[in-house]
C-alpha cells in the first residue's frame, strides 16, 4: 500500500467527493483530493444552498400581503437583486471554505485542479502538472445542465449556473422544463416580480411525483400568476435588435422575454478524464456504471452520486459515499439503499414527498386506500390567501403499510423528512391513526384521517 502516495485520491469535491475524503482521512487513511471548481460542489455553489436561499427571497412579497389580514401596514416594499446576489456568494464561500477546510482538518491533502485518470493508480492533476498515485481512487464529478445544441438560437439562453448570477433580474423569463429544477427557478423568478412562462413538452409538470399534487401545484402557479405550457417546447431563440429575446413555442406563440434558461436535465461529467483510456465503462447517457457497492468494472476504481446517475440528491451522495468508506475501508460490504427517499420540491407551495405515488402503488398492489385532505391551512385564514393544502396517504389495503405520502403546502419538506422515518420503518395506518395530533398543525391532518377517501381495487376506483 505504501507504494501509493494515497491510500485513497477522489476526483470531486462536491458533496460526495468531499464526505468520502474528510471520513476516510478521519479513519487515518492518506487522502487526496481534487475540485477543478470550487469545494461544496453543485449543491453549496449552485444547486440546492443558494436556490433555497433564492426561494426564501422569492416568498416575501406573499408575506407582506399576508401580513395585512394580521394587522400590519407594511410600506411599499422594494427589491435589491445585486444585493441578494451578493449576499448569496458572502454565504457560498463561506460554506466553500467550511468544506475544504473539513478535509485538511481531518487530515486530507486538497487541490485545486482538474484531475484525469492515466491508469488505473495514476492521477494528474493539469492545474498543477503532477502526477499522484493511489491505491483505490473514487470517482465523484457530479454532472451539469444538459445543453440544447438543437435549438436554434441556444447559444443565447442560459441554465441554472448562470441564473444564480444575472447581472440584471430580468423583467420576462422563459423557463423550459418540467423537472423540479425548471419548477423551482419558474416560481423564484415569480416571486421575484419576473413575468414567467414554464414551458414543459410533457402532459403535466414534475414527472413521477404524485399527479394530484402535480396538478394542484399546476393550478396553484397559475393563480398566482405563472403562465404554464404543456405539450409546448421552444422552436428557436432570435435576439431582437433591443437586446431581448423573441421565442417561438410549439403552436406559433412567439414570446419576448429577457432570458431564456433551460433546465431540461442533467448529464454526468465523464468527458476528458481518460476514462476511456483506462476502460472504465460508461452507460449510454455518459454515466458511469457500478455495482451495488459503487465499484466500477476496475476493481481499485468507485464513483458515487450523480456522475453515476441513480438519485441525484445531495443527500444520497452523501450516503454513497458512507456505505463506500464502509465497503472499502471498513471490511463492512455496504450497498446504498435507495429505497423510499424522502423528498421536496421549493416550489410555491412546496411539496414533500416519500415512497410511492397512487399510481405507481395501483400499479404495483391489488387494494389501495387512498386517504385524502384539501384544505385552507389556518395562516391562510385571516391573510385570506385563497390556497389550499394537500396531503394524501397511500395505503395498502392488504399489509395496511403506509406506502406513500405526499404533502402540497407550507412547510411540506419538512414535514417529509419526518414521514420518512414511519415509511422506511414499514409502519401501517394504523401506527399512525394511534398517533396523537400536535394541535393546532396543518401536519395533524396526517393522523387524522380515518376514513379513506376512495379505494382503487384492481386498478378501479371505488
Ligand atoms: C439548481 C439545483 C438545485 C438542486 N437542489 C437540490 C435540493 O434541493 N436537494 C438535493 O438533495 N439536491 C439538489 N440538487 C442536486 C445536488 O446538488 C446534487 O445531487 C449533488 O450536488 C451531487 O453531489 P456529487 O458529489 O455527486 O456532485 P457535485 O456536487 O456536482 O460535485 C462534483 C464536483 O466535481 C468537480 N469536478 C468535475 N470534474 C472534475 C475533474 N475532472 N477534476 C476535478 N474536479 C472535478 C465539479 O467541479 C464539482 O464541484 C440540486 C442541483 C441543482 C443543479
């Protein structure tokens, strides 16, 4: 082993990347690692940190008018975007500083550069034109937005990355995509006074989540004012001669907008890092192929989180990368779970979600009960905001096990973190009809609903 200068070298210092390193030099193994951007990776630089914050900027003009149903007279209030953007890069690289530091005091050597792989022991490292060995490498490069070299006119739109750091807010986006990404930057941009128009190729937005929810998200943007188009995809981009953008949607609509972004997936970051070089197999869409152990075909050789496109959550990154300092530097073989993932979209209202969707479930179980609440939550009341809340359990009839839950209101990602729990741990409704209600909560509406609002027996409602 000391023939290496590392026991382990990671390429990535994103969440995978940067958990793996500090953990394995923590266990006293020699630990590099390289970013060729910034430490924090996607998340704390331009995924979910600075888009939670940008929600949170986004909800204060509905707090100000909700605000007058409570007595308060709030002034004219006014926005300062260089401000926001500034504040925002003040608590990334604080955060960025947080992360590299972590690994040096766990005792990991960090750089900063691009990493290719020689062979299957051999790193170089461009920005600093050397050459490392290690005796087990892990892959973590994450992935970036998908571009659209198709659409004509692409060059003049932008993506997530870039939509962090506008010099200017715009007066008129366009967002295309229909994927939590699109749907969360569409209502920021609402929120910030932007006139927004989502246009999605797909049926209805947020693919996979539960319909119910999609479709009341759907309504609920449009009332507040987010123009949304489905079945519609752009057919080019023109820059006018006053600096803005025409774009043409499916249907002959021609919208004129100041930015066009495109959030129509995300590909993984497989390109120019020898990776064919050293035979390292890929999948179709450029990821990279693993076993259950986050081992690729070499043997020295692992990658985890979203270069290998499974979930692409911060959060199982992370998990990734426990259970491979677990399966490589612990003699304790650990696969990743990816079952029953608790999630939230930012949108407004957000949603929080875990486990199935009614119908995934219908699809997948002879009885399904489905237990179901749309109502205004009480802040509401006297704000007099007409919007409702939603939340819904998905039962199976036969073992009675919680199979889903799906929430659609303030709050709801938090409350998801909490069903996680009672879902992973198998439990049935009526683990959660014993359950006491917090009173007065929008969240006691989830264990107090008795009765299901319909079944669905063999794919029928009933
Ligand atoms: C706009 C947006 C919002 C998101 N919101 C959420 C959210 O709310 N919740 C959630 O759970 N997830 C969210 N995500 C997803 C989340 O950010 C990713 O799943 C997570 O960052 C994946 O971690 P990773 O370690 O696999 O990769 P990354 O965090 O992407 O890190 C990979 C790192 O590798 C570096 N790199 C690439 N190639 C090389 C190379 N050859 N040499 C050296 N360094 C290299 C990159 O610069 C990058 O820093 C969001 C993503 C985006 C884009």
């Amino acid at each position: 082993m000391t023939a290496y200068d590392y026991d382990l070298f990671v390429i990535g210092g994103g969440s995978g990347g940067v958990r793996a390193a500090r953990v394995a030099a923590a266990l006293g193994k020699r630990v590099g690692i390289a970013e060729e951007y910034r430490y924090g990776g996607t998340c704390v630089i331009r995924g979910c940190v600075p888009k939670k914050l940008y929600v949170y900027a986004s909800q204060f003009p509905e707090h100000f008018a909700d605000a007058a149903g409570y007595g308060w007279t709030v002034p004219e209030a006014s926005f300062d975007w260089p401000m926001l953007v500034a504040n925002k890069d003040r608590e990334i690289a604080r955060l960025e500083a947080i992360y590299e530091k972590n690994v040096k005091g766990a005792g990991g050597e960090t750089f900063h550069s691009r990493a290719m792989l020689v062979d299957p022991h051999v790193v170089h490292l461009l920005g600093d034109d050397r050459t490392v060995t290690a005796d087990q490498i892990l892959i973590a490069t994450g992935g970036r937005p998908a571009p659209h070299p198709a659409l004509v006119g692409h060059e003049h739109c932008i993506f997530s990355n870039e939509a962090f750091d506008l010099k200017q807010l715009p007066k008129a986006i366009m967002v295309e995509g229909g994927g939590y990404i699109a749907v969360e930057f569409a209502n920021i941009f609402h929120g910030l006074g932007v006139e927004t128009t989502l246009v999605y190729r797909g049926k209805e937005i947020l693919s996979r989540f539960d319909m119910d929810l999609r479709r009341t998200l759907h309504e609920t943007m449009e009332k507040k004012g987010v123009r949304i188009l489905c079945h519609a995809v752009s057919e080019w981009v023109r820059k006018r001669p006053d600096g803005r953008l025409d774009a043409l949607v499916t249907g002959g609509k021609v919208l004129t907008v100041d930015q066009v972004m495109l959030a129509i997936g995300r590909i993984p970051n497989t390109e120019n890092m020898g990776l064919e070089g050293v035979g390292i197999e890929l999948s179709k869409t450029g990821a990279i192929n693993v076993d259950k152990y986050s081992r690729t075909n070499i043997d020295n050789i692992w990658a985890i989180g979203d270069v290998t496109n499974r979930v692409q959550l911060t959060p199982v990154a992370i998990h990734e990368a426990m259970c491979f300092i677990e399966t490589a530097f612990k003699g304790n073989p650990t696969a990743p779970d990816h079952d029953t993932i608790p999630t939230a979209v930012f949108s407004q209202p957000e949603i929080g979600t875990v486990g199935l969707s009614e119908d995934e479930a219908v699809k997948r179980f002879a009885d399904i009960e489905i237990y179901r609440a749309s109502f205004r939550p009480m802040r509401h009341t006297l704000s007099g905001r007409d919007e409702k809340m939603l939340m819904k359990l998905v039962v199976d009839g036969a073992s009675r096990k919680v199979l889903g839950a799906h929430i659609l209101g303030p709050d709801a990602g938090e409350m998801a973190q909490l069903l996680g729990i009672p879902l992973k741990a198998g439990l049935t409704k009526e683990d959660f009809d014993r359950t006491m209600a917090v009173h007065p909560t929008a969240a006691e509406e989830l264990v107090t609903m008795y009765k299901p609002t319909y079944r669905v027996k063999d794919g029928e409602r009933v």
